[in-house]
C-alpha cells in the first residue's frame, strides 16, 4: 500500500464532503432567504442570486481547487500506478466530477454572476442544483471505490 493509494480516496472523500455539506446546509439555507419587511425592494430571490455570487467568489481560494483538481489527480495517478477494476473506476468517477464541474457548474456560476435580472435564480439554482448533485455523487462513489480497492490490497 503507497501513501498515492490513501491520499487519492482521502482527497475524493473530502471534496465529496465540501459538495454533501453544500447540499444538506448552504443550498437550503439560499431555498429560505427572505427579504425582511421594510427592508428594500429587493426579492428573496435576488437576495439569494447575490449570496450564491459571493460563494462562487469566496470558494474560488487555493485550499479548495486543491480539492477541485486534486483529487481526480491523485485518483488517475493511483490508477495508473495500481491499475485494476476498482482504482480505475475510482479515477473515471473522480474525473466525472470535475468534468461536471467544468461543464456545467462553472459556466453557470459564470453566468449568474454577469445576470442582474431579477428571475437570475430560477434559471440558475435548478439546473446548477442537478448537477451539483451529480459532481457529488460522483466524488463520493470515486472515494468509496478507492477505500473499497485499498481494501482488497
């Protein structure tokens, strides 16, 4: 067992951390924003938006797109290194992740952040939302099957 073989699960059990307690706290958290009264003109959708475009910003930091890019990184490296069934459908998953990520969450962080319209966040959360849970999944089923091969060893 090489210290590739611990750390490449461990990263993808972490970024699939960040993503579950994105899920069960952040994302419901902006579903019941609301806009006191008196308060301004804005909606609880707009206050939202604006919540979600200051994440994108604050989340973009070294400690998490070592995260981001480490993980499917260290998840090929093992793969390629130690191949068999479960380092390899380890490393695919992890790079599904990130390629969700890149595909989807991204561009529409990008656009929410160049949308003021107030209806920005319906058009934004959904879709976002559906694939935020596929990059997740993803995460954790790369972890658990490198956990699961690092067993087998």
């Amino acid at each position: 067992m090489t210290i590739l073989m611990v750390a490449a699960p461990t990263a993808g059990a972490a970024l699939a951390g960040v993503y579950l307690a994105f899920d069960l706290a952040v994302l419901p958290a902006l579903r019941r924003v609301r806009v006191p009264v008196g308060a301004g003109d804005r909606s609880s959708d707009e206050v939202a938006a604006d919540v979600m475009r200051r994440i994108n910003v604050a989340i973009v930091r070294p400690s998490f797109l070592a995260l981001l890019f480490g993980a499917p990184a260290l998840a090929v490296a093992a793969g390629v290194t130690n191949p068999g069934p479960f380092t390899v459908a380890a490393a695919i998953a992890q790079v599904a992740g990130l390629v969700v990520t890149l595909a989807v969450n991204v561009p529409r962080n990008e656009a929410l952040a160049r949308d003021e319209d107030p209806g920005a966040w319906a058009r934004f959360v959904g879709p976002w939302t559906r694939a935020h849970r596929v990059r997740s999944a993803a995460a954790l089923l790369g972890a658990v099957v490198g956990v699961v091969g690092l067993g087998l060893q």
